[in-house]
C-alpha cells in the first residue's frame, strides 16, 4: 500500500508499508511510524509552512555535463539550503529499522528514540554540527560525533566508548580541491602499478618501482612476470592504491561517499542510491514510512556546494610585531620539519570536477553508473583567480598536507592514540595528515577535539611527527610562539 503526500514545492513523496520480513516486533514498530505520518492533516503537510524541508526534491534530476556559472550558483543554491534544512520525521529523519553502518543493516530491535548521541542520528541539519566559524567549518567539542559504522551485526545503543571512537568535525573548506588531489594521485599511482605489471612482464623478472606523486613518497610496489603484485611495502594507502582524502583517517574516497554516510548516520536520511531498492530490495529501507528520502540528484547538490567552497588562506593580522613574528614563524615551519608531511602546495592539474566521481564502490553512485558525470569547473569561481600557479601552470593548493596516513604514536608520545577500534583496517594510533589551511579557525585540536591550544597538540604529535615535535619543543620560546604566529595566519576567511 502506498500514500502519496504533497512536497510544499511539489515534489510528490510516496510513503511506503513494508512488510514483516523484519519480524512480527519491528514491523510493528514501523508500521507505527508510518501510521503516524500518513495519518497527518493536508494542512501540515501541503502548506508553505509544513514541518519539513523546503529544499529537498527541489532538483528532480541529477546535472550532466559542464556546467555554466550560472546554472552552478544554482546548483550551489539548492545545495546550501539542502545542508542548512533541519531534516523533520516528514522527511524521513530517523531510521528506526536501520543502523547507522554503511552497508545498509537492518536493526535487530525497533528503536524508540530518534536521536542517540553516540550511534545516532545525532543532529537536524549539516550545520548543526559544520559551523565553525561558518557555515561548512568546522565544530567544537559539543559537535563531536561516534564513528562505529563499520560494524553490521550489533545495533549499538550505548554510550559506552568500546562500540565507538568519538571524532572532531573537520571543516569542509576547499573540499573540492582536496578530492581533485587525491584523483590525479590515485591515477598516477595506479598508473605506476600498471607500469610495474607491464615491465615485470615483457622482461621476465621482478620488478620494484618507488610510489611517488605530486612529491609524497607512498613506499614501494613490485610485480612478478607471472603477474602477481607485492604490496607488502605500500605506506601510507589502501592496496587498491585509492588515495581517500577525507575524514581523520583518511577513509572517505569522495565527497559523495562521505554525504550518503553522513546522511544516513546524523540524520537518518537515507539516499536511494544505497538504502534504495536497486540494493535493498526496498524502497523504505530504515521503515519510517517515507519512501525514496533523498534523491541522487539531492546528494548532486550537497556535493556541489561542498566541492566549490572557497579554500581557506593566509590572513596576517596587522598588529604589531605580528607579521614579523608570522614570517619567522613560517621559516621555522619548514626548518623543524613540519613540511614534510604539512606540505604548503600541492600541485593539481585539473580544476574540472566531476560528479559522480570514478574511484568510489557500490553503495555510491561513481562514473561507471551512470549515463552521465556532471562537471563542475572549479574555474568559474572567483576565489580560483588568486590561487597560486607555478610555472607549469599547474594550481598549487595551498593545504599544508600529503593526504598520506601516518603512525602518530611512539612509546612516550601516545596522546593521539586514545582510540579503541580501528576503522577500515587502519590501525588505531594511523592517522592522515591534517590539512592545515584553516587552523587558526577550528579549534580545539585532534581527532577528538581534545587540544585546546596549538601548542598542545604540536606537542602530541609521536611516532612520524616525533621528530618535528622534539625540535619544536627543544625551541626558544620566542621561536615557540613565532611558530605559532604563523599558524594563526591559516585562516577559514571570507
């Protein structure tokens, strides 16, 4: 049975009974919660006023092709209203048959609260949480969200730590350009892997060749004639050679990918693209009652407007002795170390942004699924004149990273090792590098908010960084706070 309820911009949204496959308890529970919905009013759900996002279906069809700068300002419109909307019951907010993980799991038992603080949904709207110091930054402790998405067979409805490791919210700032890094690396170095493949082959012997790009040194990766790949000496990447820039661990391969998690997670939106029927089976997967909550072409405009968010800069207050204090501070940024792995610039060929992506796996949609990619020409925006070239012509994204993991922990610097689980086999104390364009605007530190200074999570850093760190802390002190005065110029700024 089906009931067809009118969007306050017309977009029509069917509402879904599912069956008892669930189990007499939970089909119980869902049935409630549609009954709840589909027994409201016209007058609350048919009106410019109703309880319910004004911005969802807004866009009925995911964008193709290059973009104009017009039709992307549009496209960026629907997309900063889309993560401002408080998401409400009408909807589709909660998941009460469904887990947070990523592959979409059915709960054992049916859920009676919407929100949970440690397995969620834990917030109405993206800007709850990425707001700091705007819209799209990042957050503070308060905001910090519990990472267990990895596991499929327990519900996980306890705050207790050992279900969960507790996470900062990472700014969204230069997104974009972030993900564009991580594609032209991931291609070269599967094309490095391709070229060891081709040589071990034609010439009968193993071959060995260094996993290098853009400067990032990724270790080793050898072939045998008769095709096999070693990958015992990879450092830093996933053996698939797939360079996943977001998130603290470096897990999250695309913007897309991270939006469909986030939704189902911290809202319990569920996007068709992977809670749908082509891999469900059904249409209402979490048995809210609200059929088809998101849209692919929804999640088009969330990435849209995250991909082209301007990146953040160098702001150098002019207050006395500041920019002094600033530049010495940036020469000391590169003589104690902290260059090799926050690395200034990054080279990027491309600013042309596709969506759908080609690196992401079932679940989001990539390249190969659909008809289509939209491209979004990161050109068009004005914050794109003042970025820096070389001489190639090549953009040099001013990030301050490698997006290359790192063990962050030693025998005695084993601050940033306080978590219980890994996630996607990263091991615990593995860390990628942060970014640290922006810095200055999205305290406190660490991948659990933990540092309230930037002296105190420099001093954190162990294990790779430890080196850095002894140098900086052996420092004078006005070498300390020139560091510092350098580090408060990074800046999320209009």
């Amino acid at each position: 049975m089906t009931k067809r309820v009118l969007h306050p911009r017309g977009l029509s949204v069917s509402l879904q009974v599912i069956g008892a496959t669930l189990g007499l308890q939970l089909a119980m529970g869902m049935a409630l919660a549609e009954e709840t919905v589909a027994n409201l009013p016209s007058e609350l759900t048919n009106v410019p006023w109703a309880e319910r996002s004004s911005a969802l279906g807004t866009l009925e069809q995911m964008p193709t092709g290059i973009l104009s700068r017009s039709d992307l300002i549009d496209l960026n419109a629907i997309g900063e209203a889309l993560f401002l909307d408080r998401f409400t019951t009408l909807d589709g907010a909660g998941r009460p048959g469904a887990t947070q993980a990523i592959d979409p799991t059915r709960r054992k038992h049916p859920r009676e609260q919407l929100f949970l603080r440690s397995a969620g949904p834990d917030g109405g709207s993206c800007a709850a949480c990425h707001n700091q110091p705007t819209i799209g930054g990042a957050g503070d402790f308060v905001t910090n969200v519990f990472v267990s998405e990895g596991f499929e067979s327990v519900d996980f409805d306890s705050l207790d730590p050992q279900f969960s490791n507790e996470r900062g919210t990472n700014h969204l700032f230069g997104a974009g350009l972030v993900e564009l890094l991580a594609r032209e690396m991931s291609r070269d170095l599967q094309e490095i892997r391709d070229k060891t493949l081709t040589e071990a082959h034609s010439t009968g012997e193993t071959v060995r060749h260094p996993l290098e790009t853009k400067g990032v040194d990724f270790g080793f990766i050898s072939a045998d004639p008769d095709g096999s790949v070693r990958l015992d000496e990879l450092d830093g990447v996933d053996t698939d050679l797939v360079i996943r820039p977001f998130s603290q661990k470096g897990v999250m391969t695309s913007l897309r990918q991270f939006t469909v998690n986030a939704l189902n997670h911290h809202h319990g939106m569920q996007p068709d693209e992977r809670f749908g029927a082509r891999w469900t089976g059904s249409e209402d997967f979490d048995g809210d009652g609200i059929a088809r909550e998101v849209s692919g072409a929804d999640i088009s405009a969330l990435v849209a407007w995250q991909a082209t968010l301007r990146p953040p800069r160098q702001v150098v207050p002019q207050v006395e002795g500041w920019p002094a204090a600033a530049k010495q501070g940036e020469t000391l940024f590169g003589e104690f170390g902290c260059a090799s792995c926050h690395r200034p610039h990054l080279p990027l060929e491309n600013l042309g942004y596709t969506d759908p992506g080609p690196f992401d796996l079932a679940g989001t949609l990539n390249d190969r699924q659909v008809k289509a990619s939209a491209i979004y020409n990161l050109e068009l925006m004005e914050w794109a004149y003042s970025l820096p070239r070389d001489d190639q012509g090549r953009v040099l994204v001013p990030l301050f990273g490698d997006l290359k993991r790192h063990v962050m922990t030693d025998n005695q610097i084993d601050a940033l090792g306080n978590e219980l689980l890994s996630q996607r086999f990263v091991d615990r104390n593995i860390f990628q590098t942060t970014e640290l364009w922006g810095v200055a605007s999205t305290g406190p530190y660490g991948h659990r908010n933990d540092f309230t200074t930037l002296d105190e999570i420099i001093l954190a850093h162990g294990g790779a960084a430890r080196q850095s760190r002894d140098a900086y802390a052996a420092s004078a002190d006005e070498d300390k706070s020139a560091l510092i005065a350098f580090l408060k110029t990074l800046v999320i700024a209009p």
